[in-house]
C-alpha cells in the first residue's frame, strides 16, 4: 500500500471513532475500558431503581464516583472528569479506580461518555489529577499513576491527550515526574498524587498532594517536558486547586471540611503570600478529623475559565449508602467570584432554571411560638429561597422532606449565631438581618447558599418516602416568613 493509502487508511479508523463509543482497535487500554462499560452498564438497573438517587445532579449510570479531576471547555461542550471505579458501588473503592468522563452543551443536562483511563496491569488506580487547554487550544490530562504496591513503588504523575476530536479515546504518555527525576526528591511521598495545573503570567505550574507545597513548572508549550522549581506555603490537604480570580490568586484544599486562601503566586520567585486566614468553602460533613471516605459531603473539587470567561467549580459529592448500585455525584456548578473582602462569592449557575417546573410564592407569614406546614408547597426535587426576619424568637427556621404533620423531616434552625443544618453547624451571624436561605433538594442530596453565597453546605440526608412537606417554624419568640419560593426541579436530560 502506498504511503497516502496508509494515511488515508488511518484516517477512516479515526474516523469510526464515535462519542458513543469507539472502534475496537485492540488496545489493551480500549478493552480494559470495554470491562469498565459492560460493568457500569449491568449495575445501571438496579441503580436506576433506587427511589434516593438524585435526579438532576450529575452521577455516572452506576457504581462508585468520587474525585471531579478536571473540566474544559472544547468545541461546544463542557468536558468534565472524575474518579470512577467500576468494580463496586462502595467497597474495594481503591482498587481498579480509573476516569470516567462526562459532556454537556450547557453545565445542566450531562451525556455519559466512556472511561477515558482504566489502571493497567499491575496498576492499582489512576488517582486523580487536573485536566488543562494548552497554548495551541488542544485538551490535555494529567492523573497519577498508581502501582499496586506503595510500599515499594511510588506514584508518578503521568498525561493523556486525545486522539479524536470528540474527545473519546486517549492517549497516555510519561511526562517525567517521578521521585528522584525531572527535580522530584527522592524521598517525595509514595502516595502524592492530585496534580493540578495553574497558568499564572507565561508560565504554567502544577502543584500536588502530599509534596509540602511542591510546585512544578512545565518546560514546553504541549506540556510534555516538567521541571520541580520550589516549594510554597499553605498547600495541604487533597486536590489543591490554585487558579486565579480577580487578578489574585485562590487556593482551595480538600480539608475537613473543604477551605480556601486568598493571596498572589510570584512565577519568578515561585512563592505563593496567602494574605487571608483560612476559610470554609463549604461546611459539608467536615470537622476536625477525617470523616469515613463515605461522609465528606463536598470533596474533591475542580476549578476551570469556560468560554463566558467564568470560574466554574465542581466537586464529588459523597455520604450515600453502598450496596444500591451506584455511590457518588457531582455537584451543582458554582461560579466563583471575589467580595471586596477577599470572600469567594459561590453562585449557583443561572442555567439551572431551565429545570424549573412548577413555582409557588409565600408572602409575609407570621409565625408565634408555631410550626406551619405550608400547603401546597413539597417534594424530593426541588430549588427554594427563603427569607425570614428573625423578630423575637430565640430559634427559627426551615423543614424540608418532612412529615404530614412537620414534626419530623431535615431542618435548617438557626439560633445564637449558629445555622443547624440537618446536625452540621455553621457559624452565621444574623442579628437583625432577614435570614436568607437558598436550597437545592434532589432526592438524598441537599446543597445550601448561605450570605449570599459566602459560604455553603453540602449534605447527604435520607428521609420516609412519603415525607414530602416543607414547614416554616419560630421557637420561644416571633419571626415573619417574608417570602418562599419554591420551584419543582425536572430531572436533567441524559
């Protein structure tokens, strides 16, 4: 065959390669994917089945999901990746561990694509990573390898890249980071992983878990080629997101629970001024130690630009039983912006109210030493704003899933400066103020805005099937519903 018939030959198999699927090229990465998808797609039933699962939150069709490892922008579609184990829907989680990947037109209804990464043999996991868009407008990976021994070997943070415009199959290459090269330390951590890339002036930088700050710098244009360059303060906890905002520069750290520092990174000198104390993003199931690896509520973010020019952050929410075929879902995404005290500002993003459904509005309802049922108001899919005046009462607040009668159900009560929410406390200072409340239930999973999104809570709740009701309640005093919305959610499209 001629050299343009061996090139035209190429071409039509890349060709074959579709967004439902691609053509079977034996490859050993391919058919480890083809496992991966015929599992997933024999859980799917049972999961499917499961009257908790959340319905316009992002979740794979079945099995076990958590970290969200990297999003884009490319080619009219969001591009998101995250943690998927096909082997269990919450036991053995760190075994067979590779990327699952999503796609949507508009941040709301998702299209389940294939894994792009399973471990290989004599892998244990592929951890997580970051996903960037390089100079020339091409996507690239970058995840951690993981053998199956710590103990003997250690993880070396590895790339993939594309090879169809869809974004399908992926290639995966070395890029030189491994202990004791391209400037690692010997005695890096055998566990670091969680590598995130961050563009700041020309330069494009990578930090890590477990590194005590160890940042990276990438010596080419297709970030190929890296090279340790320093070390910074303030770089704990999983997944630290570095990315700039407002002409500064943010750190978000998988803590317990989830927190953030503003300051400004110096490519040149490589150190990173964290100007603000540490500051709670979301107070999900967080404390001071490590909750179970089920109960972290949000975890494991991402942070991307997107075409608009926002700041768009995701993340693996987590506390969901095992055993029901599925475990784990992204969050909604929230578009980060900086308050002129240097608070990151969490909206919810505008495109969710296309699912609204069905809006009914509660005007000025007093409220004595009483608990309302609103009528007309419930559900298990739903978006509500609430603002109550707190007048005398000493505590007030919200219930939603709950009874016929709202004695039991998931209340937020706010009292003494401290928001309850379902049994996690935030600190929130109201004083005189209207107490503004801004919720999104689906099924199991409860996320809430509070300050005007200074900060936020992210839980997971189970409740009796037939409790369905939301009721308005003021304890030892007066306080006035001044105004509840609540929207029906339809489920996203998929």
């Amino acid at each position: 065959m001629s050299q343009n018939g061996i090139r035209v030959f190429l071409g039509f198999l890349t060709m074959t390669v579709t967004f439902l699927g691609c053509a079977d090229l034996k490859d050993p990465e391919q058919e480890r994917i083809d496992r991966a998808v015929a599992a997933i797609e024999a859980a799917a039933p049972r999961a499917a089945r499961d009257p908790d699962r959340p319905v316009y939150h992002y979740r794979p069709p079945a099995l076990w999901m958590n970290d969200v490892c990297g999003g884009f922008h490319y080619r009219g579609y969001y591009h998101v990746f995250f943690q998927q184990g096909p082997l269990s829907d919450g036991h053995n989680r760190g075994r067979g561990i590779g990327w699952g990947h999503t796609r949507s037109r508009d941040l709301v209804n998702w299209e389940h694509l294939r894994p792009v990464l399973m471990p290989p043999e004599g892998a244990r996991l592929e951890a997580s990573g970051s996903a960037f868009i390089r100079k020339d407008g091409s996507p690239i990976l970058f995840f951690a390898h993981t053998p199956m021994d710590l103990s003997k070997n250690k993880r070396e943070q590895w790339a993939a890249e594309p090879v169809d415009e869809d974004l399908v199959a992926w290639r995966r290459f070395d890029i030189g980071l491994a202990a004791g090269r391209s400037g690692i330390p010997e005695d890096v951590k055998p566990n670091w992983a969680d590598m995130f890339v961050f563009q700041v002036g020309g330069g494009v930088f990578a930090t890590f878990k477990e590194t005590d700050g160890l940042i990276c710098k990438a010596q080419n244009d297709r970030l190929t080629a890296w090279k340790a360059v320093g070390k910074v303060e303030g770089v704990d906890g999983e997944c630290p997101n570095i990315f700039s905002l407002d002409g500064r520069q943010v750190l978000i750290r998988s803590t317990y629970p989830i927190s953030y520092l503003i300051g400004d990174f110096d490519p040149d000198a490589i150190a990173l001024d964290l100007e603000t104390p540490p500051r709670v993003l979301d107070y999900g199931y967080g404390g001071e130690e490590m909750p179970t690896p089920l109960h972290r509520g949000l975890y494991g973010t991402t942070v991307f630009t997107d075409q608009a020019g926002r700041t768009v952050l995701l993340g693996w929410v987590s506390g969901f039983k095992p055993d029901r075929g599925w475990n784990g879902c992204m969050s909604l995404p929230r578009l980060l912006s900086l308050d002129q005290d240097d608070r990151l500002i969490q909206t919810p993003a505008p495109e969710l109210e296309q699912l609204r459904g069905r809006h009914l509005k509660v005007e000025n309802l007093s409220l004595t030493d009483e608990l309302k049922v609103v009528e007309g108001a419930g559900g298990d899919a739903l978006e509500i704003k609430a603002e109550i005046a707190p007048g005398d009462a000493g505590a007030f607040g919200l219930k939603v899933r709950c009874s016929r009668d709202g004695q039991s159900g998931i209340s937020l009560r706010y009292s003494d400066g401290i928001l309850n929410v379902a049994g996690t406390e935030v600190p929130l200072e109201v004083g005189s103020r209207t107490l503004r409340l801004h919720l999104f239930l689906d099924k199991s999973v409860l996320e809430v805005f509070l300050d005007e999104g200074r900060t936020a809570v992210t839980r997971v709740n189970y409740a009796p099937a037939e409790d369905l009701g939301i009721a308005v309640f003021a304890e030892n005093g007066a306080a006035v519903l001044k105004s509840l919305d609540v929207w029906s959610m339809n489920p996203i499209l998929k």
